[in-house]
C-alpha cells in the first residue's frame, strides 16, 4: 500500500517537473540572453557564448531606440494613476450593486455582463477617432482615460466578495447615522483587503501588458512618449533587431521586476481575494 | 427632494469635471502634440504654401513633425537646428519621431492625418502612399517652392541619379525627394579563402567555399532574394493599379530563357555541399556563426560581416553569374531607393516641403553617408571622393548598375516566391525534371497574380 502511494506521488511528481520545465524554458531563455554578449538572435546555441552586463547599461542609455528609462517612467506613472482610479471605480461599482437595493440594478448589471463579453478592441477605431476630436491623442491622459473607462465593468468579482460581507454590519452603520460613504470607507473596505489587492494587482497590470492601444493612441513616432511595451516593440524592427535583441531581452527581465514585486507584497491577499470573490458570484 | 437635488449637484459637478480635464489637457496636447493636429494653428496650407515665398512671418510658429529611422536620428538633429537657422525670420516647432523606412507605409496608413508632415519610406511603397492621398504632389507646389528654395522641384529631381527620380514620381508627378540608395544586395566574400575571381560565378564561388572547407550562402526563401535569378535571366514583375502583379516567369524571358532553365540554374547551385540555403532573416546569424566565406546581403550586414571575417578581410562585389542554359547568365536584384515624402493632409504642406528639401539635398545626403553608409542619390554627393572610395558602395551601385530591377510588386508576391524558394532549398525539384519544375512555377505564377480580395 505504501509503496504504491509512493508510485503514484513520485509520478505525479514527476509529471509536474516536466510541465514545470516546459512553462520555464523561455523564461530562462529570456533571462539567458539577456546577458548575451551578441546583440542580434543567436539562434544557433541556447545559452549564449560570452556574457556581459552591458545590455541591461545599454538600455537606460540615452540613444532613441534605448530610451527605456523615460518609457519606464511613463509607464509607471499611467500604471500608478489606473491602479488608484480603476480601483475606486470597480469597487465602488461592486459597492453599489452589492448593497444598495434600486430598480435598475439587475438590468444594468444584465447590461454590464453582456457589455464585458465584447472584446475591448472591438471599439478600438471608434475610441481612437474619439480621442482624436478631443484632442487627447499622442497624451498620457487620453491613454490613462482609455485603461480606467472600462474598469467599473469588472465589477463582477468584487461584487461575489462584497455579497459575502455579512449585511448586518451595514445595517448596524446604517443605525448609527453612518452615510453611504462613510458606510464603505470605514466598514467595507478594511473587510474587503483581499479583493481590493486583487483589483489593484489587475489594474496596476493593465498598462504593462497592453500594447494595441498604448500603439494607437501615442502614434506620434516621439519616443520619449511611449510606454515601455511600444519601446520595446520597436528593437525588434528589421533594421533595428540585429543590434538590439539582447538589449530587447534585457527589457523583458526588467519589465517584469516591478509586477512581481508589487506580486509578492500581495500574494497572501490575491489568493484569498480570487478564491473569495469566486464563492458567491 | 433633498436627495434628488443631491443627485442633480452630483451630475453637475461630473459633468463640470469632465469638461475642465478636457480643456486642460487640450491645451497640454497643443504643447507636446505630436501629430500636427492641432487645429487651433490658423495657418491653412494653402496660405503657408503661397506667401510664404515672401518670407511670411506673420509670427505664428509653424508645427512640424518629422519621421526618420532610428539610424538618423542624431543627424536629423543637427539638420533641423541647421533648417531653423536657415530661415530665422520664422519660428518654427520641429519635432523628429522615429519611424522606419521600411515600415513607413503601415503606420502612416492606419491615419494619415495623424502621421507626421516629412517622413521618410521606401520607395516600393509609394503607390499605395499616393494612393491613400498621404503624400503631397510637389509638382503642384513647384511654384511656392522655388520662391523660397530658389529651386523648382524639377531643378532639384535633376539633381538626383536618374533610377531616384523614376522611383520618385507617379504619372509624371513628383510626389518624394530621393534620399538615398542602395537598398539592394550583392556578394560578401572573405578574401582571405576566396580571389576576387572566384566570385564572378556561382560554380567558381561554390568550388572555392569547398576547398577552403567552408560554405557559400544565400536566402532561398525569399522573393527579395531569389528573385534575383529570374530578374537577371530577363523575366519582370509588375504591378497593376488594382494592386495586382504580373509575373511572367512561366514562359519564355525576353532573352530567350524559359522559367525551368532558371530553377535548374538555382537548383544546381543548392544542390552543390558547399551553398547554404539560409534562413530569411537568419542571415546575420549564420554570418557570426562562421560557417560563411561568401554571403549574398546588403549594406545593413556590414558590420556583422566586418566583425566575423576581420574588417581587412571583407571583399564586395556585385552578384555572380550563373549557369543557365548552358550559359552564364548575371544574377540580378531588386532596388529600391529610399525617399523623402510631405504628407498630403498635413497642415503645412509648403514649409513641409522646404524641409524635405532640406533633408535630403546634397550636405544631407553627405551627412547620412557617413552617419549610415547609405548611397547618395545626389550626382554630386555620389561622385564625392569619400563616396567613390567606398567599396562596399561601389558594389551595391555596380548591382544596381548590372541589373537591377526596381521593386514594384503587389503583396501577393511574397509567399508563392518564397515557397517555391524553399522547395528548391530543400531539393524538392530535381535537375530534368522539367514537368514537375513548370507545375510549381505555374503554381507560384497563379498565387502571385491572384486577385486581391
């Protein structure tokens, strides 16, 4: 019987490592060549020849294609603002659709979900000449406007978490001359932590991993404007991606150090938060 | 009621705040706008292009927007300092994006009127450019144009290599400035395993690479490339104005050659141990790797090739013939120039264009050479003695000279020639085998000459 249980743990083991190895192999790669000394594709060996930190000094040079620092500014900036702004819309939409009873609350949370199955593109070229009337093309603003529109819509998960806050705590708020307002802020949120790290993680995401707008909206060609995933774009340009791919390779590592740190602060909440706002939906 | 006013005031002010962040940050735009779209300019194109021949400075700063590759950057610097002391009586607002010549097209066509007012692109793609009304017909202009320059545009297009000008212009109207050329490819060899002999001909190449134990290579799958070898033997491609091509390379060359004996020309070539059939876009790759004594590409893998073999060991020369028929016949290429166009929606057509002119005329074209080691196209810049001693150039001219072909084809072309590329690469076509050859030639010719939908 033991030996059995063995059998199937090393097994199983065995399975996950494989599948383990395989989700890991570009990551290391990337990693890899980030420190290559040959600045185009080497596509003859997997880990590169010579190493060399000069990738990582090379990209917050200040030639236009390597203009990472002013891209990574930009995009923490637009990254910071949605992460604040797209927070308080979604929970306060969860907020509102959660505790307070009126009349076009189901409809409009009907029209919220069928609204959230169109794919965001879908109103990329409306969004775009939009934007362009009003003259907030080419602008951080216009951008950070199109990333926090939406984002009452996802309000879904958070409102599953609210739903299980037990009502009686409203009521009893309600019963000492606490405002709707005050209601939330004091008594809500401090109970909410998880699924609020849960927003914030997601929308601090949004502008990192975006690019078709962030190329459609700051099409000015001026570098200094674009955000980190259109810079990074552009060192793969034919003339360009000769000379720039272990310095592309380089970005890649470094983009993702600021989410995995804002990621292992909140760990311990997210997993609460996903799971908690997934009960009750 | 108390709650209804609330909700009012509440309205309101949302309205209110939405207003007040769309003012402010239309004035924030007007200073960093990057696509020359602001309309609060009053300066309409056609007042700008017609007095400005007097100098006008009615005191408005005139919105430019430059597009130039990555490469030209730093110079484009200086040459917008340098255009702005030129003409001191006008303010003016110059700003250089990047833009790619080689991707030009796709970014200025998703909104033209978003694009820049001078950007530079490659010369393949001015009919669709033109089509879409993105670039301004100069001819029009020539008037307000030699008012201030003191140049017609003819005057200047006289200026500029013959093959530049053709490039430039679409029914009879100049609608670009030549800025460079060169945009071809010819023969890299390593001098020390291979004589300036060797490369005239693919056999002698290919002989040569064997004993010197190494390889000679070249992109199969690719119509840039293997185009080449029907080009030279005297097949066309063209393009319709509906954006279809026509490809003849079935039948029988205005030289005598039928499309099969070409393929059994590359064939022979792939077939030999010493060619090595490359990847598209692995060239630079195999070059480091170091298997390569001779490598057919252009001037953008200088550098890698100086860096593999040692700067004093990198030959040039124009293509190899090759055996065709029973005789040899001269490998050639496509060319392409690289151009300098004024957006046609762009709000200051007229100093538009006298800053294309500006970038691209002689001290310009000077100046890219050395930033870039591109071609001029200006006579006098191409006979300059810096130019002329240029190897590297010399060869990629001498390409062109031989017979080069300029590129105009539809977007259809691509994949049917680079199949039939690969087929030949991987030995699929057999020497004599003449049915199976003119099947695939046929089926490439119908993929190519397909309608578009």
């Amino acid at each position: 019987m033991k030996t059995k249980q063995l059998i199937k743990d090393i097994l199983r083991h065995v399975v996950l490592v494989l599948l383990v190895s395989f989700w890991l192999i570009p990551i290391v790669w990337l990693i890899a060549t980030s420190f290559s000394a040959y600045p185009g594709r080497n596509t003859s060996n997997f880990f590169p020849e010579q190493l060399t930190l000069n990738n990582y000094i090379a990209l917050f040079g200040s030639d236009t294609v390597a203009n990472f620092k002013a891209w990574f500014m930009n995009t923490f900036k637009i990254a910071c603002v949605c992460c604040v702004v797209s927070t308080l819309f979604t929970i306060m939409v969860a907020y509102a659709t959660s505790f307070s009873k009126f009349k076009a609350r189901k409809p409009m949370m009907n029209i919220a979900v069928i609204l959230n199955l169109f794919p965001g593109v879908l109103s990329m070229i409306s969004v775009y000449f939009i934007l362009k009337a009003l003259n907030l093309t080419n602008t951080h603003f216009g951008l950070t406007l199109v990333y926090c529109a939406s984002s009452g819509l996802g309000f879904l998960i958070a409102k599953g978490f609210f739903d299980t806050v037990p009502r009686s705590l409203c009521e009893a708020a309600k019963l000492d001359g606490a405002s709707q307002a005050r209601t939330f802020f004091t008594i809500i949120m401090p109970l909410s932590k998880p699924i609020i790290v849960y927003t914030i993680i997601s929308s601090f995401l949004t502008p990192w991993t975006d690019f078709v707008f962030a190329k459609m909206i700051l099409n000015s060609g001026i570098s200094d404007m674009w955000t980190v995933s259109i810079g990074l774009y552009n060192m793969l340009e034919r003339s360009l991606i000769n000379s720039y791919f272990s310095i592309f390779c380089a970005g890649g590592v470094i983009v993702s150090i600021p989410i995995s740190i804002l990621f292992v602060i909140m760990q311990k909440f997210y997993v609460d938060g996903i799971t908690g706002g997934a009960v009750k939906g | 009621m108390k709650k209804k006013i609330l909700a009012f005031i509440m309205a309101a002010a949302t309205c209110f705040s939405l207003t007040a962040c769309s003012t402010s940050s239309n004035s924030d735009s007007s200073d960093n706008s990057g696509a020359g779209n602001s309309n609060s300019n009053s300066n309409s194109d056609s007042s700008s292009s017609d007095n400005s021949g007097a100098g006008s400075s009615d005191g408005s700063t005139i919105d430019l927007v430059v597009w130039g590759p990555e490469e030209d950057q730093t110079f484009l610097t200086g040459l917008i300092e340098d255009f702005k002391n030129q003409y001191p009586d006008q303010s003016f607002n110059i700003q250089l994006g990047v833009e790619s010549e080689a991707t030009a097209k796709d970014t200025v066509l998703t909104d033209p009127s978003a694009a820049a007012d001078v950007y530079a692109f490659a010369s393949d793609q001015l009919n669709d450019l033109v089509a879409a009304g993105a670039l301004a017909d100069l001819t029009a202009l020539s008037d307000a144009f030699k008012a201030i320059t003191g140049n017609s545009i003819d005057d200047i297009m006289a200026m500029n290599i013959e093959g530049s000008v053709a490039a430039a212009t679409k029914n009879g109207n100049v609608y670009a400035l030549p800025l460079g050329a060169g945009n071809n490819f010819f023969m890299y060899y390593d001098k020390s395993k291979i004589t300036e002999n060797d490369v005239m001909t693919w056999d002698g190449l290919l002989s040569a690479a064997s004993a010197a134990g190494k390889k000679a290579g070249m992109v199969f799958n690719s119509g840039w490339y293997n185009g080449g070898f029907f080009l030279g033997a005297g097949f066309t491609a063209s393009m319709n104005a509906d954006g279809t091509t026509n490809l003849d390379w079935n039948k029988t060359s205005a030289d005598g050659i039928t499309g099969v004996q070409v393929v059994e020309g590359m064939i022979s070539i792939a077939s030999n141990p010493a060619f090595m059939a490359i990847a598209d876009n692995d060239i630079s790759n195999q070059i480091a790797a170091g298997e390569l004594c001779a490598v057919v590409s252009g001037s953008w893998d200088m550098s890698t090739v100086e860096a593999a073999w040692g700067a004093e060991n990198v030959g040039v020369a124009k293509l190899p013939t090759y055996t065709c028929g029973g005789n040899q016949v001269q490998q050639g290429c496509y060319s392409g120039f690289k151009l300098m166009g004024v957006n046609g929606m762009s709000k200051q057509v007229g100093w538009a264009a006298v800053l294309a002119e500006f970038l691209t005329n002689e001290s310009a074209q000077m100046k890219r050479y050395e930033a870039r080691q591109l071609a001029p196209t200006n006579i006098k810049a191409s006979e300059a003695d810096a130019v002329m001693a240029n190897e590297m150039l010399a060869a990629s001219i001498a390409q062109d000279a031989a017979c080069g072909v300029l590129q105009d084809v539809g977007g259809k072309y691509w994949d049917p020639t680079a199949t039939l590329g690969e087929l030949i690469a991987q030995g699929q076509l057999k020497v004599g085998d003449t049915e199976a050859i003119q099947a695939a030639l046929d089926t490439m010719v119908e993929g190519v000459t397909a309608p578009v939908e």
